[in-house]
C-alpha cells in the first residue's frame, strides 16, 4: 500500500513539481510496483536530474518531494516528514526576499483652494524585514502648483520590523486648480546594497463650494426715487442654511452722492435754516457750494456703510437695514447700490466665501422732472434757453401795456425748429458763463438751489433782453427824436443841446422870413420833413465877469463843443439868450416860407 501526503504551504507561494514527486515516487516504489505488475522499474539518470533542478528552483518542492519519498518508501518516515514542513518556510524565505513597505495617510490630498492654508500628510515607513535599513532618506519629484513643506525629516536608520513616520503640509501655489501626481521615492542600504522605494499620491485642488449653499441674501425695498428731500431704507434678508452659528460681514457702497445713515453721517436733508431770510438762505448755499466746493458746511456724508460680525443662528433668518439719503447735489439717473456680504471663516469651513447683491435706486433732484414735463424740456441742460425765449414771448403778450412794444414781435412758436435754435444756443452760452464763473459745469451735478438759481437767472436774463431788444429797441429812437426835436418853449441852452444830439455844429443854414421887415436871419436847427423845418433865431452870448468862466466859454465856442457851452451858459443867468427878432424862440415854418440870404450859412452863436 502506497500513501502520498500533500503539503500546504510549504514553499509559501511557491508551487510543488508534481513531476518530480512522481519520478521519486517511482524510485521508492520500484520493487513493490514489480512485484504488482510483474516488471522491474529503477530511476533513471534522465529523473534524478530533473529532481535536483526542482530542488534548486523550489527548495520548498524538494523537501516536500524528499518527505514524500521518505514517507512512502519507509513506514517509519513520519518524523522525516515533520521535519521537512518545518524547514519549508526556511528555505522559501532564502529563496524571495521581502521589502520594506510604505503607506500614505490619507491616500490622496485634497488641496485648498487658499494658498495660505494647507492640508498634513503623514508617510509611514514599515521594515518588516530581519535586518536594520540604513541611511534611509525620503525625497519627492515636484508637481507644478503643489507647494510640499516637511514637518518633520530626517535621515535615519530603522531596525528590523520598526516604523517611522514623516509630517509633511502639502498646499497649493497657485490660483489655478491642481490636479496630478507627486512620486515620493525612499533611498536605503539593506547592508551595504543600495535599495529604493517609490509611492504615487493623487493631489487635485479641492472644488470651492458656493456661498449660496450656506446662505441666502435677498434685498427688499419700495424705494424707487432719491433726492435730498426724501430718504429711503433698503432692508437686507439674510438666512442661514446651516445648522451652527455663523458671522456675516456687509459692506455697502454707492455713488458719492448717495449716503447710508444720513442722521448719523450728516448727509443734510437741504432744509433752509430757521430764523435765516430768503436772501441769507441763498447767499449761504453760494458761499457753501461754489465758494468753498464743500457741501454741509464741511460735513461729508459716507457713501459706504459696514455691518461688522452679524451673527446668525443656525437655520435663523434675519433683516440688516440700511437707511439712505442723497447729497444737495446729486448726478440724476439710475445707480446700483451693492452689498457685498463676507461669509467669515470658521470650523465649518476652511475660507472666507462672498457674494454681491445690487439695487436699482434712480437719484433725482426735487420737482424736476415735474417741471422739465410740464415745459417740454428734455433735460435740465435746455432749460435756461427754453425759459429765456418763454419770458420774452410772454412778457411781448402779457406784459403792461406801456412795457409792451406797438407792434407785437414775430417770435418763433415753441415747438418750432428756430425756438429751439436760439434755446440751444442761449443754454451752452448760460452753461459755458456758470462754469468760468463757478469751475464746473451746472448740469452735471445739481441740485433744488441750482434749479432755482437757474431758473431765476434765465427769468430774469428774458426780461433783459426783451427790454433790450424791444422796449428799448422801439423807444429809443423816440426817445432821440424827443432829444432832437425843438419845441417853442426851448432857451438858448436847450437850444445848443437840441443841435448836439443832432451832431451838427454851430454854423447853420441862415435864412430870412419872407415878409419879415427887421432884417434879422433865422439859422435852421432841424428839419421836419421834406416841406418844414425848425428855425431858430441867434443866441446872444454875454461873457460873465468870471474870466475863467468867460475863457472857457469862448474856447468852447471856438471849438463847437456845444454840450459844454451849454452846459457853461447855464450856470449863470442871461449868459445866453435868444434875440427876439425876427421871431421869439424856435418856430415850426414852411420851407416856402423861408428865403436863403448870402452867406446860406453862418454861425448861430453871436459873442458880444
């Protein structure tokens, strides 16, 4: 009877040569197998050597081979046998040698997205092998935007089956996400071999979750016109969507004009002040906005308001008011007022996360648009032109009858091409004066004083020029008419005055009255029309006793400066006088009533 025995495990991962169990069993058995089946079998040289190469190859297969043998040949090979399965993992462990090994705590790195922080890496060094490694050395090849900073390093030597364990803080470099592999390499002598190890770590950046998964801003409000008058408040909604607490900053910023708190930040409402008479009032804003170019006497309001550390409960909403108001002189038109809401860093999370929420507010200046759409006016710009051309247009209509000419002015009509023309034109000459007299341009940034000031200058600037252009351009040649025309009441001096604003000399055209028997001329001082005219007889002129009074009368005479003459005989009485042939002061006569004399013409004045 034959036994065969199988051994588990003896070569530890190394397979037996069933091949050569079978040729040595085939040696064992040779005289019991003759004796079964009648012929004889012994091993051959062909066997043996292949039983000894598997020996070489498969120490474990040998011994395993050699207690089969033993145990089949010979009833007695049961300790032969124990001996062999204990000599196995011996000689499997001559035959594979084992490594140290490395583990990586964690398997792969999450970096964050902050290059300031960072996140630890722990690298563990196990000998399990039965001799001391030696000079053992860590090292990395770099990965583009992974910063890798040793915690702990040193070179050292471990002992046969101990650990070691190097710190490391991995953080990213750039702004870019990370995404790749960093290859950490081992160098130690097992004796006096040089041996290396090398380990792989994933390393990608970790992905930035939104603010909105930890809260939710909304903005409510029914503001939706700003002026200096009128103040508005715009509430803020926060609601926390985590279960902790958290800390939220706020930051609101507007245009300059605008101002957050205007109680606590003295952005002023433009109230006149008390007790202060309308033309104090407005000297004072003068003074205040184009004088010195403050605004609040000095006080400046703050267009930015902060909210510092609100706290939220967790799942808890709450409601962060902002009160808001608008200088005295504002840009109008529609503006964003932003909110920009910080989520502070805490142990829930590793940065601090933000978002932006807007508002439309439209910042107008008091009555403006009501005034601009009642007018017709597109902007503010025209309104000087379009006022001025109104206020000539019904001053000519309505004006008092004495202010308003004869014959009404043709004036282009409101809607029409040329009343635009000249409202234009008027507008950016107003424009162009306001700014060389303040420095800056008044349609720009403005408020209820410059509507005012504007208004009232164009009003007043209409007037001007419809005295200018039609009172005084109808009156005037009147008025010199008047200043021309003799009348037969006129002395001596009158006279000389009439003959000056005529702009003519003392030598005049003399005639004689036809039928007048005193032979005495009269001097013609202005003609009426093509068939009258106005004659006058000649001024006596008696020097005073005054001889400086005298000397300039005759230089003034000499000269033909007559509204000096006149001015010097009528300061002493009967200096002039008017003779009284042949006719006693200016008279009125018809051309054919008048006959030249020789010379026709002569000087009015006679110095006796």
């Amino acid at each position: 009877m034959i036994t065969r025995a199988v051994i588990l495990g003896a070569g530890k991962g190394r397979p037996f040569d069933l091949g050569s169990i079978m040729n040595y069993d085939a040696v064992c058995a040779g005289p019991q197998s003759t004796a079964a089946s009648g012929q004889g079998h012994s091993m051959s040289s062909g066997q043996l050597l292949l039983a000894r190469q598997d020996s070489a190859r498969w120490p474990g297969s040998f011994a395993a081979s050699s207690a089969y043998r033993a145990l089949s040949c010979d009833r007695g090979g049961l300790p032969v046998l124990l001996l062999a399965i204990a000599l196995c993992p011996f000689a499997a462990a001559k035959g594979a040698e084992t490594q140290p090994e490395i583990q990586i705590l964690p398997s792969s790195v999450e970096l964050p997205s902050n290059p300031k922080q960072a996140t630890h890496l722990l690298v563990v060094l196990r000998n399990v092998t039965d001799a001391e490694l030696r000079e053992v050395r860590l090292s990395w090849l770099p990965e583009g935007g992974v910063k890798i900073s040793p915690l702990t390093f040193s070179e050292q030597a471990v002992a046969a089956h101990a650990e070691v364990g190097w710190a490391f803080e991995f953080s990213q470099s750039r702004l870019d996400p990370v995404t790749g592999t960093v290859n950490l390499r081992v160098d130690y002598k097992l004796g006096s071999v040089p041996k290396v190890l090398t380990q792989s770590l994933a390393v990608k950046s970790h992905e930035a979750e939104a603010i909105d998964k930890f809260l939710d801003a909304k903005i409510e409000t029914t503001l939706e016109t700003l002026d200096t008058y009128h103040k508005g408040k715009i509430d803020l909604l926060l609601t926390n969507k985590l279960g902790q607490d958290v800390n939220v900053d706020i930051k609101a910023d507007a245009p300059d004009f605008i101002c957050f708190d205007p109680a606590q930040n003295g952005c002023k409402s433009g109230m006149l002040g008390e007790g202060a008479s309308w033309l104090r009032s407005v000297a004072e804003k003068l003074r205040k906005l184009y004088g010195s170019g403050q605004e609040g006497g000095g006080v400046r309001s703050s267009s930015e308001a902060i909210r510092s550390g609100v706290s939220l409960k967790g799942y808890q909403s709450t409601q962060v008011p902002f009160e808001v108001g608008a200088k005295e002189r504002v840009e109008p038109g529609k503006y964003l007022v932003t909110f920009e809401i910080t989520l502070k860093a805490n142990d829930g999370q590793s940065a601090d996360r933000s978002l932006v929420k807007t508002q439309v507010v439209e910042v107008g200046v008091l009555a403006e648009s009501t005034i601009l759409k009642l007018l017709g006016v597109p902007s503010f710009l025209l309104l000087p032109g379009c006022l001025l051309m109104l206020t000539v247009g019904l001053l000519g209509d309505y004006g008092p009858s004495w202010f308003r000419p004869r014959e009404k002015a043709n004036l282009p009509e409101p809607n029409s091409t040329y009343f635009w023309l000249v409202s234009i034109t008027v507008s950016g000459l107003m424009a162009a004066g306001f700014r060389a007299v303040f420095g800056w341009w008044y349609f720009v940034r403005y408020g209820l004083v410059d509507l005012v000031l504007v208004w009232l200058a164009s009003v007043v600037l209409g007037a001007v020029l419809y005295a200018g252009l039609f009172l005084v351009g109808q009156e005037l040649p009147r008025w010199l008419v008047r200043k021309r025309t003799p009348t037969k009441d006129d002395d001596a001096a009158t006279v000389l005055r009439r003959l000056w604003w005529q702009r003519v000399g003392l030598t005049l055209e003399r005639y004689t009255i036809k039928g007048d028997k005193s032979g005495e001329p009269v001097f013609l001082i202005k003609r009426e029309d093509e068939k009258s005219a106005w004659v006058s007889p000649a001024i006596s002129l008696s020097l005073p006793k005054n001889e400086k009074l005298a000397q300039e009368i005759q230089e003034a005479t000499r000269e033909g400066r007559l509204r000096k003459l006149a001015n010097l005989v009528s300061k002493e009485e009967d200096i002039a006088t008017l003779k009284t042939q042949p006719i006693e002061g200016p008279r009125l006569y018809q051309l054919a009533e008048l006959e030249p004399t020789t010379p026709d013409r002569d000087e009015i004045v006679e110095i006796t």
